[in-house]
C-alpha cells in the first residue's frame, strides 16, 4: 500500500516537472538522461512503443532462410540452379549480420571409400562456400567442413536416398 | 571341393570359438600344399581360462598354411613321443604342451613343436601370464609355429582396431580385438561418427578421426591411459591421419586451404606443413615401409588414381593407370605390395600390385578400407553384405578367406595393429 502510493506521488511529482520544464523536449535529448523516463510521456493518450528486439529471419520456419539444404547431382560440385536461392537467401542474411558464423557440411552417397568420400563432400562444401563469397559473405563467417558419407540424411540404399544425401547443408 | 573345404572349416573353427565371441571366423577358401600339423591338448590345459590348444588349432587353420590334425589325446612337452607314430598319421609337425596354475595365480603355460620328418625339436617356449592373458600367450605360441614353419613371423598375437557403429541408436565405437575378434575393448564410445583409426608403430596409440565437434577433427589417444588429445584442428575437415614408420609424425588431409591436400605433422601437433600440391582433391596418406614416400589418392588426372611422391613432399608419380577410380593405397611392411581398392564393372574390389613387375591382381570383391596384416601375409577389409558391413580377411595370394562377423551393428573402418613385444 505504501509503496503504491510512493510510486503515485513520485510520478506525480515528475508530471508536474515535466510540465513546468522550460526546454522544449524534442529539442535536447540530454533531459531524457537526467530526468526519469515518464517524463516523457506527458500526453496520457500516447503510446510509447517497446521493441523487445527485431524477429530473426533465421527463426522463421516459413521464411527463406529455413531452406538450409543445398543439392548436387551424382558426381558433380556445382550448385544446381535449385540450390542458388538458398545459397543468395543465406548470404544476404550473413551479409546483414556480420556476427553470425556458419558451417557449411558436405555430404555425399554412400559409395564409394570413406577418406575419398570425405574429400568429395568437402568439394561440395567448398562450392557453397564459394558462392557466398562471391555474394560478398565474409571469410570469417564462413567454415566449410565434410562429414562424407557418414551422416546420410535418408537411410537406404535406393536412388532417392542417394540423392537426398548428396547435400551440403548450412549450419548456423 | 572348395564347398568341402569351407564346411569342414566352418565347423571345426565354430567349435573352437570362446562362448563370448564377438566376431566369428568363416573360411571359404583354402590353399593348396598346407602343412599337415597335429595339435595336442595341452596337459591340464583346463585349469585356465583360455582353452590354449583349441586356440592355436584354430589360429593356424584360419591362416590357410596349415592343415590342422585333431591328435585327440592330451599331451605334455614333458612325454616321450613316438614321432614316427604321428608321422604315419600324415602330420609333418606336432605341438604338445601343458598348463599349470602357478602359486600368484598366474598361468604357466609350456609347449614344444616336434618335427616327425627330421624326428627331433623344432621350438619350444615357456611363459607365465595373467588369467586374462592366457588367450594372448596361445597366439604367440601360434606365432613361434608358425615362423617355424614357413620362416615368416606370426601375426595371430597382433591386435586390430575397428569401428563399431549403429547409426539409428547414435552408437559409435572405436574397438579394439584381438587379431581373431577375440577379447573386444572400447577405447571410444561417441554419439559422432569415428573413422580412419590408425595405430602408431609402437601399438600403444591410435590416431583417428571424430566427428564429435560437427566436423572431422583427428585426436590421437593413448590407449593404456585413455588420455587423448587433438594433434589437427584446422579450419574445414580434418581427416586421413596415417603415421610415420618411426612414430615422429603423421601425414593427414586437410582443407584448410580450399580442396583436400596432404599435409605433415609432428605426433604431438607442431610442425603442420603442406606436402602435396594440386588444384584437386589429394588424401588417404600412406608411408611406405622405409618411411621414405608417400602413398596418396589424388583427382588431378580427373578420376581418382593413386600417386607416389617423396615423404617430404614435392612432384608424385602416377601408380595405378587400369580403371577410373583407384583408392585407398596401403603399402606392406616389406614395400614390395600395395594393396588399394579399385571401382571395375561396377563394384568395389580389393587389388594387390607387385610394385616392382606391376603385376596386379583381384583378390576380394564388395571391398573398402584396406589394412595389411603386419607380417603382410594377409589384407582385412571392410566388407558390405545382406546391409551391414562386417570385416573379411584376404591371404595377400588371394587363396585364403575369412569372414568376420557379429551380431548386431555395422564394423567397419578395420586397421591392423603392429607387432608387440
């Protein structure tokens, strides 16, 4: 109860200096520093905005950026014209947020040598890498890495799975 | 006959497997002029753990040298023999011997190989182990015969480290087993993926490759202490770690600059220095025997070949020319063979190349991850079948076959250990 009403005369006591203030208040910035923040808010019918911090695009399981899955073809390294948008939709995002860092892991089928197919993810890896370097990505956001043919994302060994693991995926 | 052949062995080998066996031995194959050899059991052969004679009888027939003949009686060193007895029989050599449990608990265990040709001592040997070792010491004396015998050393006393995984429960293990499959022990259990184990010359390390930090790193653990430690953590993947005969340094792949090349690094992690050279893919580093070259696989010519360069580097010379995709070089201790996988008609078979004539040949087909035994008689691989992989063995002629099988689980990534003291 006390408290309640500390808090009303307080508040009342900073309306009333606000009101009674000589300084216009767009015009110094450095009053909002020195007197309290209700201050401010002289009109009741206004309504100041809070931002609780923007929504990161990267957490949108709708947006763009939730496609992290880049594919090849059957001996091939090269980004297929399907995987470019992920890879522009990523670099665009990193070129926006320069604190955030991303592994870029290579897959591949299961045939073949492990050490060999280790190499051969690391190429598909290397690929994206490069594309976003290209679209301006900063070396030191980027990390390509392979993990071979030891994480395949589809078991099995028919057509379908093969494909679905030849991939690089974006990691953040 | 072949057939024949493959029952006979399969029953006598499944009789003589320990309860507990991990892994299982299959011939399918046998050679020609094998050894006539008759095992005794050993004298109060009971007492120990390890039921010695059943051991040696199935370590020389899984060889191939040897054709094994049940002497059906017990035996001591210590027992005149009539030699010519045993030679009427068909066998050539006879092995005898006795167990005893000594005061401390531990196990003396005494055998001799007799010739019944010559009618005299071939060898003889005396130890006392352990209760856990007893298995350990009928594979050395596995070892004396067989060096006896065919004037090569013995690798049934050796070690092999492999990876047990299962994929759907998470469940990585780097193994290691006796030469057999015998005697399993974890020396890592991940929820990552585990490749590429190597074992370090003196058989107390193993190098291999984690994928535990989401990327391949190589650690190099102790295993008597279990201590471990990162020996290459460059940025991009770390992999393919393979040591020098002498144990000073290894060769690895590494991406750190852009594509896959092969680089130097002392055992404890300095000195990282880049060896290979291409605008390709260069990995799978093998020291040859004198630790003087190395051994890779490299695209540069487009598909996969493998290539020989000197160990500290520099131009490499192309070795495999027959078919479009060569991996995965392994080099004899003697240097005189490379054994590799080649990809012809399709699947993935095991070759062997006489470096000198470059005479080559097929010797097991669905084969990956070669690894020479270390006395380089015999070539295990990784081998795919039924949807799993198990470990097969290969006598380097081609003439010998075994399998190595389990109950559950993928093995796989199989790297012979060294001889030991």
């Amino acid at each position: 109860m006390n408290i309640k009403r500390l808090a009303f005369i307080a508040s009342g006591a900073a309306l009333l200096t606000a009101c009674s203030s000589p300084v216009k208040l767009n015009d110094t910035p450095v009053v909002e520093k020195t007197a309290a923040p209700v201050a401010t808010a002289a009109d009741p019918r206004d309504v100041r905005p809070v931002e609780t911090g923007s929504v990161d695009p990267l957490n949108d399981p709708k947006g763009v950026l939730a496609k992290r899955s880049v594919y090849f073809d059957f001996d091939s390294y090269a980004v297929r014209a399907d995987g470019k948008a992920v890879v522009e939709n990523h670099s665009a995002y990193l070129n926006k947020n320069k604190t955030r860092k991303v592994l870029i892991q290579g897959n591949t089928d299961e045939r073949g040598g492990t050490e060999y197919n280790l190499a051969l993810g690391q190429k598909r890896a290397e690929a994206v890498r490069k594309s976003m370097t290209t679209l301006g990505v900063a070396e030191g956001q980027l990390e390509a890495v392979s993990l071979g043919e030891e994480k395949p994302k589809a078991t099995g060994s028919s057509e379908e799975a093969w494909a679905e693991n030849r991939r690089a995926d974006i990691v953040y | 006959m072949k057939k024949f052949n493959y029952l006979i062995f399969s029953v006598t080998l499944l009789a003589g497997a320990a309860a507990n066996a991990q892994l299982r031995v299959e011939i399918a194959g046998v050679g020609n002029n094998q050894i006539p050899i008759a095992v005794a059991a050993f004298a109060d052969e009971s007492v120990a753990p390890a039921q010695i004679s059943a051991i040696i009888k199935a370590d020389l027939e899984r060889s191939g040298v040897f054709k094994v003949i049940d002497a059906g009686v017990a035996i001591a060193e210590t027992a005149n023999v009539d030699l010519g007895q045993w030679k009427a029989r068909g066998a050539d050599a006879l092995v005898v011997g006795s167990v005893q449990r000594l005061a401390d608990g531990r196990f003396d265990v005494r055998y001799k190989l007799l010739d019944t040709i010559k009618s005299g001592q071939l060898s003889s040997l005396g130890q006392s182990a352990l209760a856990k070792y007893t298995r350990l010491t009928a594979h050395k004396i596995a070892d004396d015969i067989y060096e006896k015998l065919t004037g090569t050393r013995g690798a049934f006393a050796t070690r092999i480290a492999y990876v047990n995984e299962n994929r759907a429960a998470h469940d990585y293990r780097l193994e290691v087993a006796d030469a057999d499959g015998e005697s399993v022990q974890v020396a890592v259990r991940s929820n990552e993926p585990i490749i590429s184990p190597s074992w370090s010359p003196d058989g107390t390390k193993v190098a291999y490759v984690s994928f535990e930090k989401r990327k391949p790193v190589i650690y190099v653990q102790d295993l008597v202490t279990g201590g471990r430690k990162i020996v290459v953590n460059q940025k991009g993947s770390n992999s393919a770690p393979s040591w020098a005969p002498d144990g000073s340094k290894l060769a690895v792949a590494l991406s750190k600059d852009g594509n896959t090349q092969v680089y130097g690094v002392n055992a404890d992690g300095s000195g990282l220095r880049r060896l290979s050279n291409s605008s390709g893919i260069d990995t799978e580093p093998q020291y040859s025997a004198d630790g003087q070259s190395i051994y890779f696989t490299s695209d540069r010519s487009g598909g996969p070949q493998i290539y020989k360069m000197s160990a500290s580097g520099g131009n490499a010379a192309r070795v495999t020319f027959k078919g479009n995709y060569n991996i995965s070089p392994r080099v004899s201790s003697d240097g005189k063979t490379l054994a590799w996988i080649s990809q012809r008609d399709g699947g993935y078979s095991l070759y062997a190349m006489d470096l000198a004539s470059g005479q080559e040949q097929r010797l097991a087909d669905a084969a990956t991850e070669p690894s020479f035994s270390p006395n380089g008689k015999y070539i295990m691989y990784a081998t795919k079948g039924g949807g799993r992989t198990a470990l097969a063995v290969v006598s380097v002629d081609g003439r010998v076959k075994q399998r190595l099988t389990t109950q559950a689980g993928n093995i796989r990534e199989p790297n012979w250990g060294p001889f030991m003291k």
